[in-house]
C-alpha cells in the first residue's frame, strides 16, 4: 500500500492536470508549488489531521459515461483548450456547445461566465469616458448591466438544472459559487462551495471563493472550521488564510494552522508569504519585510504578494529598496497589477502623487476589481486633498470586497477631513467591526465621537481600543483620562493616568504619551518631546492633587518633587513646573498651620 505522503503527491499532481485542463490556471499553479515544496523528509505516514478524505465512490455508470463522453469529446477540447488559453472566450462555448462531458461542460459554461466578466470589464473603462453624452451612457451601462445579469442567470439555471438530474462534480458546483456569488447570493454559493471541497479538497480557488462567502462579523470562525474540518490539511489551508486576510493573524488559532502546514511543506512560498502578511498585518514591519526579501531570494521571478511588500517598503519609508523592487518588477512584467502597484508605491513616496495615481490606474485598468489598486488610489487623493476623488475610489473598493477594512477607514478619514463626524463615525464603525482587535480603528472611532460631542460613545470606544494590539495604548490611555476628568469622574481618571504611569516607565521609548511613577521617575527615563513630557507633567500634577485630596500627602508630594526634580532633563513646560512648586508650597503651609 502506497503510503500517505506518496498519496498526497498524487493528489497534488492530479490536482495541477485536472485544475490546468479546465483554465483554472491560478488553482493548478498553487497545487504544483505545494507539489514542489513537500518536504522530502517527511514521513510516510501523515497525522490524522492532516490526511485528505477519501472520495467517494462515483456512480460506476455514470463514471463510466462520462469518461466516454470525455474522450470522444477530447479533439474539440484539445482546439477549445487552445483558444481559452488565448482569451478567446466566445469561440470556446461556440465549439464545445454540443459537448456534453464534465470537463467539456465546465470550460464551455466557464467561458460564457468569463466572457461575461470581460464585457463588465469593458463596461467599467467606458465610465469614466468624458466624450459620450451622459444621459446615453447610462441608458447603455444600464442596458449592459442587466444583459450581464441575464446570461448570469442563464448558467445558473442550467447548473441548478444538471445539479437536479445528473448531478454535479466538485468542478461545476464551484462554479455554480462562482455565479452565485456574482449574482450576489452569497449563501447560497457558500452552500455550493461548501459541497465542491468536501467533494475534491484540492482545488484552491474554491476555497479562495469561499473565504469571500464568509461574513466573520456575523458568522463564527469556529463554526466555519468544523464545516470544513473533514478536509485534512486543505482546512488548515484555507483557515490559515482567511484568519490572515479577515482577522490578520492575531487570532491564536493561526498559528496552529501554520504549523501543521509547514510539517509538510516547509519550503512552501504559500505558507511564507502567509506568516509575511500575518506581520505586516499586525505592524511587525521588520520582521514582514524579512520573510519578503527571504521569499524574493528563493524566488526572484515571482510577482505575488510584491505589492505588499511594496507596502511595507512605504510605510519602513525605506526608498532605497523599494525603487529597487520596483525596477525589478517592472522588468519582470511591467503589464501586471502588481507591477503598477509598486511603481506607484515608489512615486508616492517620492511625494509624486500624480505620477502614483497614474500607476494606480494603470493597474485598475489591467484589472478592474484589483482591490489593493483602488484603496492605495484613495491614499493618494487624499494627500491631494482631492477629497471628492478619494471617496468615489474608496466606494469602489468597498463595491470590490465590502470586508475590505482599509477602504471603510479611508472612508471615515475623508469625511472627518470634510468635518462630518457622524458619516466618519459611520465608517469607522465598520472598519472597527471587520479589524475587532485594531486598536487603530477603536482610536479613530474615539476621537471621531470626541469631536461630535458624543462623551460616553467616545469612552467606550477607548476601552475597547485597550482590548486590542498595544500601538495605540497609551493614546486610549490618555483620552480616558481626560474624558472622565471632563466628565467629573475623577476617581476613574485617576486610574488611566495611573496607568499612564505604568505606561511610561515600561515604554520609554514610546512615541506617545506617558507619565511618571511613584518610586521611579519616568520623566527621567523617557525619550519624548517637550509636549509629551508636558503631557506627562499634567497627569502628576493630577494625581498629586487626586492623592491630596485623599489625604496621601506623602504620596502626592512624590509625584511633585519628580515633575520639578525631572524638569530640566524631560523638559517639561515651565507652567507645570511652576504649578508643582504652587501645590508643594502650599501643603507644606498647610502642615505648618496644622
């Protein structure tokens, strides 16, 4: 008996033909690097967890037909196959129309779908045409937009049909989710999806698909997973995926998926780029930018993922490097998406921001639902401060991929940019519900509540940015403090600048806010600016007169002998210092008096 991982080479092959012969070229070409990056030292029995199911026995009748139908079939495929692979749609379902066979049937149905896609394409470009008369235009795109529908519809029908009678294979139920979910019936091409990867686990663009299908801010992760635990390592796969695309990562359970994936293929572009995503996600930039430049040196023709890296390159602002990938890039293929992106990355850090949204545009027209495209375009407006142009290419995106968080939250920065708080309060909403553990959103969302008066919106949303990643910690920290001092509730405000305290001395390095300790002084410690260091004085001076009040004079003058003893190295506002000495002076009186 051949043993697992000899199996699971089969299958992977298998998976390479069986995926390329339908056109589902992206699919066939990630079975093969999974098929290349197997580790040749593994053993030859696999953990439970990780073996694919055994398929089902077909109907040996129906088997047996198809096969038939297939090779009497295989000339026309054989021209078909050829004329798909060189975009001619039209004429792939025009010689397979008679044919009846699985793989014929896919590739016809898939052209039609295809060539639909196409006209939709075309559609988008003609747009944004400034020479047809606008009342034309939009009888003609409304014309174009329900003839796509109905030939939409018209796959559908026959799928569902052939679904009642002779049944589907796992190939055309994906595409049936394919339809589905272009007719905007989500649940219904989950259903569908569902069924075509239990049926054949190896195809990757069904589970790409599915993880679109997926509403993780309604439905469960833990649900999902069992649903598709029967698929072996498939299902770690696809969930290492979608935690790093919907949840970037942070969720524990990605790195168990990780690790059972890189038992097998150690050496798996897939699993590298997916532990570079999950850093640059979750800000690790360093560490992001060198699980790239290691997938770049293993492999240096390859152009996935380089637009992310391009953008951790932006953000390192790190030009050297970044001119350098995009001059390799754009040597590789200057006519992929990707390639525009990373161009366009570049001359927006050179501060050439038309040149950048020229590139942008480049990509959109290379590929219109190219998401990364129309977000990175909306950056670039609003440094322009083009703000009408960063909304229209932000609702682009969202139309897109409406789970894209980056697009909600340039939303919600444009309309605080055009002082319309409760629409950026909307947006921000929305990004903070697809980004739960981002501090960043939580933040923005507080301060947008601040500044429409909305007190206790802004305090929840503060505290719940404590709930997530530390980057803005001491920032929610702060405004806490400030917001219940506002309000009277000194008691509580008294705890955040505390915690300011603890914030400080543990991070005294940090770029943002912090305050002083009892026993240790942070105004000594820390590295900050004059007004930090201010910020710092305020929250002493706060709880000097906090503890005072309470009768802890010994610890109240603590807190003032660090501001006037920590003044001139910290460089703490002279106001404050002088305040300091005001309230020492003024206890000791009262010591004396007493």
């Amino acid at each position: 008996m051949d043993s697992d991982v000899a199996q699971l080479r089969e299958q992977l092959r298998n998976a390479t033909e069986e995926c390329s012969a339908r056109g589902l070229t992206f699919a066939a070409k990630w079975a093969a690097e999974q098929l290349c990056s197997l580790s040749t030292g593994a053993t030859e029995k696999l953990p439970i967890s990780l073996t694919l199911p055994i398929a089902k026995e077909p109907n040996h009748e129906s088997q047996q037909k198809w096969a038939e139908q297939d090779a009497n079939e295989q000339d026309q495929m054989l021209l078909a196959k050829c004329l798909f692979d060189m975009r001619e749609f039209e004429r792939v379902a025009y010689h397979l129309q008679e044919c009846i066979g699985p793989r014929a049937l896919f590739l016809k149905l898939y052209s039609r779908f295809l060539s639909n896609e196409k006209e939709a394409g075309f559609g988008d470009k003609e747009e944004h045409s400034q020479e047809m008369v606008i009342s034309a235009e939009e009888s003609e795109q409304r014309q174009a937009v329900a003839r796509r529908k109905r030939e939409l519809v018209a796959i559908r029908d026959e799928l569902e049909q052939l679904d009642k009678t002779t049944g589907l294979d796992a190939f055309l139920l994906y595409l049936l989710g394919l339809v589905l979910k272009a007719l905007g019936q989500r649940p219904q091409a989950r259903t569908a999806l569902l069924r075509s990867v239990h049926e054949y686990p190896c195809n990757w663009s069904a589970w790409q698909l599915l993880e679109t299908c997926v509403d993780a801010v309604r439905q469960p992760v833990e649900s999902l997973s069992a649903e598709t635990r029967g698929a072996g390592w498939m299902h770690h796969a696809f969930m290492a995926q979608m935690l790093v695309e919907q949840f970037g990562g942070s969720n524990q359970d990605f790195s168990t998926h990780v690790r059972q994936l890189q038992q097998l293929f150690p050496q798996s572009p897939f699993v590298q780029g997916l532990l570079a995503v999950r850093h640059y996600s979750m800000r690790e930039f360093e560490d992001a930018s060198r699980l790239f430049a290691q997938l770049q040196k293993t492999d240096p023709h390859r152009l996935d993922l380089m637009d992310i890296y391009s953008n951790i390159l932006y953000v390192m602002e790190d030009r050297a490097r970044l001119g350098e990938l995009a001059h390799r890039c754009a040597h590789l293929d200057r006519f992929r998406p990707e390639t525009c992106c990373v161009i366009g990355n570049y001359y927006s850090l050179r501060r050439e921001h038309e040149k950048a949204v020229g590139y942008f545009q480049r990509a959109l027209q290379l590929d219109s639902k190219y998401l990364a495209a129309w977000t990175l375009m909306g950056h670039e407006f609003i440094e322009m401060k083009n703000t009408a142009a960063a909304v229209d290419a932000y609702r682009h995106a969202v139309d897109v991929d409406d789970r894209d968080y980056r697009a909600w939250y340039g939303l919600g920065q444009t309309y605080e940019m055009l002082n319309m708080p409760h629409y950026a309060c909307s947006y921000y909403m929305r990004a903070a519900a697809l980004r739960p553990y981002d501090s960043r959103m939580w933040c923005a969302l507080g301060s947008c509540y601040e500044s429409s008066g909305q007190q206790r919106q802004a305090i929840e949303s503060y505290r719940r940015a404590l709930l997530g990643s530390a980057e803005n910690e001491a920032m929610a920290i702060t405004r806490l403090a400030h917001l219940y001092d506002d309000s009277g509730e000194r008691a509580k405000a008294a705890y955040y600048y505390q915690l300011l305290v603890e914030h400080a001395i543990k991070n005294p390095l940090s770029d943002l806010p912090a305050a002083s300790g009892v026993g240790s002084s942070a105004l000594h410690v820390s590295h900050h600016g004059n007004g930090q260091m201010d910020e710092l004085a305020a929250a002493c001076l706060f709880l000097a007169a906090f503890e005072n009040d309470r009768g802890n004079i010994a610890v109240a003058q603590r807190y003032l002998i660090q501001i006037v003893d920590g003044a001139s190295s910290a460089g703490a506002s002279q106001q404050r210092v002088e305040e300091a000495k005001a309230m020492m002076r003024a206890m000791n009186q009262k010591d004396i008096s007493a």
